[in-house]
C-alpha cells in the first residue's frame, strides 16, 4: 500500500494505492474520510447567515413588526397572515383604540373629531409598542405623528404596504367605513391623502408593493425584506423577550 496526496481547489484529497495479490493496484480518494480544507488565499469574514424564517420570530428580540400605508393597503390582512408566518401575536391598533375607547372610529371622528382621535391614537401605538415581539397593523394616519414615528424607530421595524391608487379605489369601494373618505369626492380625497402621506410612509424602514396579488405572495416578499433587514440589524443586547 502507498499512500499520496493531490490538491483540488483548497482541498487535499488523500490517495490510497493498494497492492493485491498478482499485482494489481487499486486506488481510492478518500475524500470523504481525510479531506483537509485550506482557507483561502484572502482570508475575508464571510457575513452571518441570514434567519431562516423560524428564526425571524426570535430575531425580533422585543421589537414589532409595524405595518403602515394608507387606508386599504392591506395592512390587517398582510398582517395577521405575517404574525402567524412568523410565530407572533397580531394587533390591529384601531381595534385596540375602540376597545379603549368603547366606541367605534366612526363615531369618534363624528363625536369628537380627528385630533381628538389621532391624540388618542398616538397613546395607544405608544402602550403597544412596549408589548413586542408581535406584528402591529396601524392605521392610515399614526405615522404622520412625529413622536409616533420615533417611538416606531426606537421600538420596531417599519414597513411600508405602497399601493397605488387605482388598487386602492377598487379596495375601498368594498367598504364604507372609512371617515375620511365620506365627502362628497371620495377619490379626490384619497388622491390628497396619497399626496401628503407617501413621502412621511417612505421613512419607514422597508417597503413593499400591495398590489392585487394573494396575500401570501406579499407576505413572502415581507419575510424576505424583513430576512435581509435583520440579518444586518440584530437586536439590542439583552433585548431577547
């Protein structure tokens, strides 16, 4: 028996020669038993390999996931298929400021008016953003707020449900609930909402399309926006829930 030793690429794979009886020879690469790997020539750090998505959950540390856009964006419905993709509960901010205020958007608008309602908006946002890891569904106006977005960029992950207006109008025209859009031009309004509102919702974090596709294609585009974001911004030390 002989032993002996090549080099493929940077790996020695050794050769083992074996002599038998009348002379033949048979020859193994033992690749699989003594391969020896040599670091390349640049030694480079190679970066941290990106969660998969049963990781993105615990990844979050005590961060929210906060969906934002405009009315009829998807927010809640990309929103609770998300929290369940990544193992967290799901809060819909309206429905928790009606539980707190034991009346519905609709009549707060109309008994109060809309400062009224987004002063009590921003309070509420600032209560659940202590509550994470979970995925937060906002509603069209709580980012407009400057200390709402703060509290956002201190406590969670913002991302932008961008639709354009001719998904929008058709979303809407399935509903008739939203206060802002019960003038007499409702898409003229939507038109000046998507004017003052879409530059403030480009701060956000990461953005993705919501156009007429099913949900959970957008909710894949999400998890892999929100894959690439984390693998760059890991939690806070200490910041595991």
């Amino acid at each position: 028996m002989a032993l002996g030793s090549r080099r493929i690429g940077g790996v020695y794979l050794l050769q083992v020669t074996v002599y038998a009886t009348g002379g033949f020879r048979y020859k193994y690469i033992m690749s699989d038993i003594a391969a020896h790997k040599t670091a390349p020539d640049d030694a480079t750090p190679q970066p941290a390999a990106a969660p998969s998505t049963a990781q993105l959950g615990p990844a979050l540390g005590r961060r929210s996931v906060v969906l934002v856009g405009i009315m009829g964006a998807g927010k809640s419905s990309v929103g609770r298929r998300l929290a369940a993709r990544l193992g967290v509960p799901f809060v819909d901010a309206d429905t928790e400021i009606e539980k707190a205020a034991g009346m519905t958007i609709s009549e707060i608008f109309a008994a109060h008016g809309e400062p009224y309602f987004r002063a009590g908006e921003a309070r509420v946002i600032a209560r659940l953003l202590d509550g994470g890891p979970q995925v937060l569904a906002t509603g069209g106006g709580a980012f407009m707020n400057l200390e709402t977005r703060a509290a956002v960029r201190a406590k969670g992950i913002s991302i932008w449900l961008r639709a354009n207006l001719d998904v929008l109008s058709r979303r809407i025209k399935r509903r008739n609930d939203r206060p802002l859009l019960k003038g007499a031009d409702p898409m003229e309004t939507l038109r000046r909402l998507i004017d003052e509102r879409y530059p403030v919702y480009a701060e956000a974090d990461l953005t993705v399309e919501s156009r007429e596709v099913p949900h959970e294609a957008i909710v894949d585009e999400v998890i892999e926006s929100l894959r690439r974001f984390l693998q760059s911004n890991p939690p806070a030390e200490g910041a595991n829930p």
